[in-house]
C-alpha cells in the first residue's frame, strides 16, 4: 500500500499528547475508569494534528486562489467521527497503541463517542459522504448547514410501540467543533419593502427587516483520507441578536417583529425528523433561509477577503450546491444582495446566479416537492418574494412565451408561483430556472426526472438536466466498519483500494477460489457472531449466525416497503406452522429504521413488525428457523455494525420511487447480496454484479405504469392468491396482540381499502419466488461465497469518490490541490 503522507506521530507521542490533555486541559489524574475523559483528551490529541492541516490547507488555497464548491445541505448525518479520522490520519495503529498502554481497547473508547446525527437519512448521509471524498481528493470545498441543538431523535420501544426522545450529542461539549466568533452573521427577517422613486425615474427598493438574528459558525474539521487536505463543516447557531432594529421598524411590523424575537434561538433548536415529506412549517421555512442567509454572507466575506469590491471574479472562484430544493432561498438571498446591496442591475445578477448555483434532486415523491405559501414569503421576506415574482416573470414572458407562445396552459404547468385558492412557490420550479445543472442521482432516476417530472424543462433546457450516479466512502463503509475484511482485501490487491475503488475488482479472480471463499466467509461470520451478541443486548433475543442475515435498514417509508418483507414473514411464519419440515435454510430478519413521529402507518408498521417478531422468536413449533429482530435506535453507528454481518440486503422499494438509494451500496461492499426491484442505484449495482448475483424481482417503472394504466386493484390478487389472503386476514385476529383483535389492522387496510398505493401485492408473488432461489443459492455455500466475493469486488462505481470526480468534471469545474503545484 503506498502511502503519501507520513504518520504524524509516533505511538509514545501520542500517548504523551493524551496524558498531557487529562492532565492539564481536562485536570484528569484518574482516567483510569474514565472512558469519556480519555475519549476526549485522544480527541484534543487528533485535532493538533488535524488544525495544522486546516492550517495548511487555508493557506493553500488562499495563495492559489482555488474555486470552490459550497455545498448547501439542511442535513448532514456525520455519525461519530474519532474512527474515520485516525483512518483517514493514518493514525489509527498508533493511537491503538497508545489507548492500550493506557489499559483501554480503542472500540470501547470509540463507544464513548456520540453521532453528529444532524441529518434523517440517505440525503444527510450522502452530504457525509461526499465531503468525505472532497477532502479525500483535495478539493477546496466547504459544507454549509445548521447547528442544530437537537439531531434526529432517539428511538426506544415500548411495547412494541416507537417512542422518541431527544438527541442530546452535545450536551456536554464536542470535541470536534470550534466555535467562529471571527465570523458571526446577523440575519434580518419580517418587516417591509420601501419603494423609492429615484429623481431619474428608476426606482429602488429598501427591505426595512422587522428582526435580527445572530448566525454563529461552528466548524467541523473534515480530514480527508491520506490526502493534504482537512476541509470545514460550517454549521450556523442561531441567536437572538442585540442588533434589534429599533430604527427602522414601523408600528406594523412591530407584532411580528415581537413574536419573532422569542423565535430566534429556536430556529437552530431541532432538525424536522421528516424525511421525504414536507414540513410546512413556518419555523422549518425560516430555517431555510437563516441558513441560506449565512452561508452566502460567509461565502462572500470569504471571497471579499481575496477581491474586495471587485466582484469580477466570483463566479469564476464559488459553484454552489444545492442539496435538494431545501437552500433554494440562497438563490433569492444571493440576488437580493447582488441588486441592494452591491448595485448590481437585474440581468447582471441573475446572470451570475445562473453560472454559480446547480441543483441535485433525489426524489420524485410528489409528497416531497417543496412548496411555500406566498402569504408566508411576503410576511418573511417580503424582498425575496419580490424578486421571485421578477425571474418568474422574465422566465414565464422571455423563455416559455419563446418556445410555447401564447400557451396559457403551458405558463400556469411551468410557473414558479402555483395558482389556486393559495398561491404557493415551487421550490423545484426555482432551481431548474435558475441553476446551470440539475441532476438525479442515479440513471434511472435522472431518467425519469427528464421524461417525467420535469420534461418540458428539458425541452427548454436541453443538456441542463443530467445524471449523477451517488456513491458511498469506502473509507467508514468498509475500511473502518469491517477492518478483518479490509485486511483480507489488502492481501489481495496492489494499490490502495480504499483510495481507487476500482481496484478491488482484482480479487474477483479468487472468487471461486476455495481458500479464499473459506476466509472471506469465515470473516463474514465473525462479523455475524458479533452482531448477534449486539443483537441480544439490544432486544434480548438470541439469534444463530448459522442462519442467513436478512437486513433492511432504512427510514420507514411505504414507498421503501418495509411491510413487503413483513407480509412475506407472514406467509413464511405460515408455511412452517402448516409444515414443520418446510425446506428453508434458517433466515434471521434484522430490521433498523426510524419512522418520522407524526407518520402513523410507519410507526403502525413498526408496532406490527415488534408484535409479529414476538409471537415468531417465542414459537418452539417452527424450530427457531425463523427470527425477527427490529434494532432500535438506527444510526449511522448502527449501520457499522450491521451492515459487516449481512448476508441479503433488502432493496425492495416499488420501482420507480426510490430515487437511489445508498446502502444497497454499503451493504455490496461488504458482501451482502441485493434482493430488490429494478427501482434507483439497484439497477447500476445489477449491471456491475451481473445477474447471477443479485436477486431482481418484480414490476418494472413501465409494468407499475401499464398497472396503472389498466385501474390497479388490490382485491384483485388478495381474491387470487390464497397466501396473500390467509396473511392479511391474520392480521385482523388477535393472533399477534392476544385478547386484542385487529390491533395490527392498519397495515391490511392501507393494502386493500387504502388501495395499495405502493403496490405490494403486485410484487408479492415474485418477491416470494425469488426469496426461494435465494435459499437455494445460499444452501450451496461455494455458489453463495462466489457471489459475495463478485459484490465486494464489482462496487468500484459507487465509491463517493467517483460521484464527486463526475461532479467535478461535469458541473463544479474544480481543480485539485494537488495538480495545481
Ligand atoms: I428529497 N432522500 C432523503 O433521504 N431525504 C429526502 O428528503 C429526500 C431524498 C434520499 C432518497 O430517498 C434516496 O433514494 C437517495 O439515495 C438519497 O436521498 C441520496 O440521494
């Protein structure tokens, strides 16, 4: 493995550095119970390593003048970050070392830690990942997001039942943030527009805000991966500020002025647990715009640090990112500071917007599609809305009159403001107009948002909608996660595959190597043994790692389809009461999801999930050849520990709604063989395997379609099929919830009267019949050992760090730092 950058320390140093930071910065003479004081004082240890390359990659940057990409993202889910940066350092050997000569194991002290968990799920993680690989790479990159107080919430049973408390992650101080004083920002809202009628007939606008709000940065260091590079994290604390506007407030604006005051240390309080669905709420809006509102203030203080008031060169220095429609407010942000605050004319301005902003958008659930009311645009930023209505306009009467003249029809589809009893603002329809580039995140998905979701954009704008096909570090989803597999990997291949991916395809050729299947499964095994013990302690339930690991982990969505595979453990649970010796190899159901609080059918999925395990791991009738487990609390820490130890990977969203998804990559990488549909990433992980190593079953995006098409009817298959039948009717009794019959009922109806929305009994029967070739492949231990071999070796496309080279080569335009010397 070749290694660019030498160890910074040795392990006797870096033990010294870590005794010295429980004495004299935390006063610890008696750590030797103390996990957390040690866990904090490796913390300090690791940043005077990584503020030196901060340092140092500042400077760079500054000298060469490097453009850079801001990503604007509400959610970035980190998980713990001690593991990843000794990898990324290369000091995860030497602070193994020097932990143990303190009489601690590394894993305990990295159990201390807490996730930064300021994210709901695959979006989050993604913006994890991807800074991930910017940094990796050296690229001059910063994230921009919220420092919320409280991350997604924590997640307990009772009863079966999800309850949720607050996540704490800094109650008591991180060590991997520092605090910017050098670099607040105060952020006016509310209040109204003046209109001045200059003497030559122009006029000006004046936005009298009726509210200050102090924006405070807290960064988190991001260090790449054997690279020169330790990037930021910049995260915005909201403040009441001292800056009130006594001035300029008139009695009007006074009431809003009031009770938005109370309001401002609240906006960075909590992250909306939703996921996939709109908040629509006003203090979820306004902090969109904080936000967006300090990051592009900070974005030009960084740049005004370089070139003054010569703005000449901004675009050419900032791309910015939106992740979703979520930071779309920047656009407006950005605008209204060209035009009042740096006399920049309309055109000119909008030009520049046109080259700096590009928009990714990762779904196509209409439930999703952000919209604001205009009543609330005009009472919160009375300005920006303005300047709304001025691109719509321009966009509505220069580019859809020039290719739709005179198309009324065609105006109200396109326009950003929605018509009807309460005008609402399009987000999406804001970023397509205004962004250089808008892509999907995985080929089919990008696909569907040009034929589907915004097709007439793409005649508009031909070539501006693209694809970019997400991708998962290598660096947490395997080398940190899985160290006995990455070890075995190491022996096998050449370069550094943690850095180039790609490589790995190497040990492809040991596929039906007995030897080499021996060892590979055997780690699979260890990997299970351990997470069956984790298993226990977290639900009580003894698990055998004999058995085949199933994992579904993901938020709890319909459309992922989590009660598909609960339907399919249903007939299961049935065939093996109605037949003791029914031929399957034992199956371990493992399940790690959070359903968003206010969802009821997720979490009554959960409660039917819970309930149905109970009954099922208690049954001495079926041999123990069938368990169900539902983790609680899943996390990014969580997955590390799941995602090693499986055997399938559950992808089995209905086709055409899951934009990519991004652990049917994780769970590849580290063996696990894929039953889905032909639904986002699924189908790039299909080309790469080949079809003898995954598992595809059901409707494809055209059959949901023609379904569609021909009135879908889920009568039609509960009257036609005697198991899907036995298994819904089950869940009216009192089967699962004795003495409490049709408890798990909500489940079935959302099925037959609710219509089925996501079309599960459609893809029922050849979800079951592709389960039976997956017992069989797995009864065959060589046949099995091959394709999980073939997985590990075949996911070079999605590293992360080919998604941000795609990005960088198509959109952002960047260079690295270390072809610039
Ligand atoms: I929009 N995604 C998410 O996690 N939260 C959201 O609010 C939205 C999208 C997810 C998609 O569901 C996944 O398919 C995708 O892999 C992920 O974003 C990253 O692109």
């Amino acid at each position: 493995m070749a290694t660019a950058i030498k160890k910074p320390l040795t392990a006797a140093q870096f033990k010294k550095k870590v005794v010295q930071h429980l004495n004299f910065t935390s006063s610890q003479t008696d750590y030797q119970q103390d996990p957390t004081a040690v866990l904090r004082a490796v913390c300090l240890t690791v940043n005077e390593v990584v503020y030196e390359k901060l340092t140092e990659t500042n400077q760079y940057h500054k000298e060469h003048k490097s453009r850079s990409i801001n990503y604007l993202s509400l959610e970035y889910l980190m998980g713990r970050m001690l593991s990843n940066n000794l990898h990324n350092l290369d000091l995860f050997d030497v602070a193994q070392k020097a932990v143990a000569s303190l009489g601690f194991e590394i894993e305990d002290i990295f159990e201390e830690g807490h996730d930064l968990a300021l994210g709901n799920g695959g979006l989050g993680r993604l913006a994890a990942c991807f800074l991930d690989s910017l940094a990796t790479m050296d690229f001059n990159a910063v994230g921009y997001g919220i420092h919320y107080e409280h991350g997604l919430f924590k997640q307990q049973f009772h009863q079966g039942r999800q309850i949720e408390t607050p996540d704490e992650w800094r109650e008591y101080g991180n060590p991997w943030e520092v605090c910017r004083p050098e670099a607040v920002q105060n952020i006016p809202l509310f209040g109204h527009v003046e209109t001045i009628a200059n003497t030559d007939g122009s006029v000006q606008k004046v936005w009298h805000s009726g509210q200050t709000i102090k924006g405070v940065p807290w960064d988190v260091p991001i260090v790449g991966y054997n690279s020169k590079t330790v990037n930021v994290l910049r995260l915005w604390e909201s403040r009441a500020s001292s800056h009130f506007d006594w001035d300029q407030f008139n009695s009007g604006a006074y009431q809003d002025a009031h009770s938005a005051q109370n309001h401002a240390e609240t906006i960075s309080k909590v992250l909306y647990p939703n996921d996939e669905t709109d908040a629509g709420k006003e203090l979820r809006f306004i902090q969109q715009y904080f936000f967006c509102a300090c990051s592009i203030k900070d974005i030009i203080k960084r740049y005004q640090e370089q070139y003054a008031d010569d703005w000449s060169q901004f675009s050419k220095q900032v791309v910015i990112q939106l992740n979703d429609t979520h930071p779309t407010i920047a656009i407006l942000e950005l605008m209204r500071t060209l035009i009042d605050e740096q006399g920049f004319t309309w055109s000119d301005a909008f030009a520049m917007c046109r080259e700096i902003f590009a928009y990714t958008n990762h779904t196509l659930l209409p439930e999703a599609l952000e919209k604001w009311s205009v009543d609330m645009f005009e009472r919160v930023l009375p300005r920006h809305l303005e300047i709304l209505y001025t691109i719509n306009e321009f966009f509505l009467d220069q580019e859809v009159a020039a290719l739709w003249p005179n198309d009324h029809q065609m105006r109200r589809r396109l326009s950003i403001i929605e018509e009807g009893p309460q005008k609402m603002v399009r987000m999406a329809h804001l970023c397509v107009v205004t962004s250089f580039k808008v892509n999907g995140v995985a080929q089919i998905h990008s696909d569907l948002v040009k034929s589907d979701l915004f097709p007439e954009f793409n005649q508009l704008y031909p070539s501006k909608l693209t694809n970019v096909t997400n991708g998962v570090t290598p660096r947490r989803w395997l080398k940190a996660c899985n160290p006995e597999l990455s070890k075995l990997l190491d022996s096998k291949v050449k370069s550094d595959w943690a850095k180039d991916l790609s490589s790995l395809s190497a040990v492809a050729k040991f596929a039906d190597d007995e030897k080499f299947q021996q060892k590979f499964m055997a780690i699979k095994h260890n990997n299970k043994v351990k997470l069956a013990e984790e298993i226990l302690t977290s639900t009580g339930v003894v698990v055998s790692p004999d058995a085949i690991f199933d994992v579904q982990i993901k938020r709890l969505h319909e459309y992922k389809r989590q009660h598909l595979s609960f339907l399919h453990i249903l007939a299961l649970y049935r065939r093996l009461l109605a037949d003791p010796d029914y031929d399957m190899h034992p199956r371990v159901y493992i399940f790690g999801a959070k359903a968003a609080p206010g969802y009821y059918l997720a979490k009554e999925i959960i409660y039917a999930i819970n309930k149905v395990a109970d009954k099922i791991n208690n049954d001495d009738r079926i041999n123990g050849k069938l368990k169900v487990v539902f983790m609680p609390n899943y996390r990014v820490t969580l997955a590390e520990k799941i995602i090693p130890a499986a055997d399938v990977s559950e992808q089995i969203s209905t086709a055409g709604k899951e934009a990519s998804g991004t652990g049917n990559m994780k769970l590849a990488l580290n063996g696990a063989i894929t039953i889905g549909t032909l639904d986002g990433a699924n189908v790039e992980i299909a080309e790469e395997v080949g079809d003898d190593n995954i598992f595809i079953f059901g409707n494809t995006v055209d059959d949901i379609k023609a379904l569609e098409a021909n009135g879908y009817n889920p009568y039609d298959y509960y009257n036609n099929d005697e198991e899907i039948k036995a298994c819904l009717d089950w869940l009216l009794t009192d089967y699962f919830t004795p003495g409490n019959p049709g408890e798990l009922s909500a489940v079935a109806h959302s099925l037959l009267d609710g219509g089925d929305p996501y079309r599960l009994l459609a893809d029922f029967a050849d979800y079951a019949k592709a389960n039976i070739a997956l017992d069989n492949a797995y009864k065959d231990k060589a046949r099995w050992a091959r394709m999980a071999i073939i997985n590990t070796a075949k996911m070079g496309k999605f590293t992360s760090d080919r998604s941000i080279q795609d990005y960088v080569d198509n959109i952002w335009k960047l260079t690295p730092m270390s072809s610039q010397d």
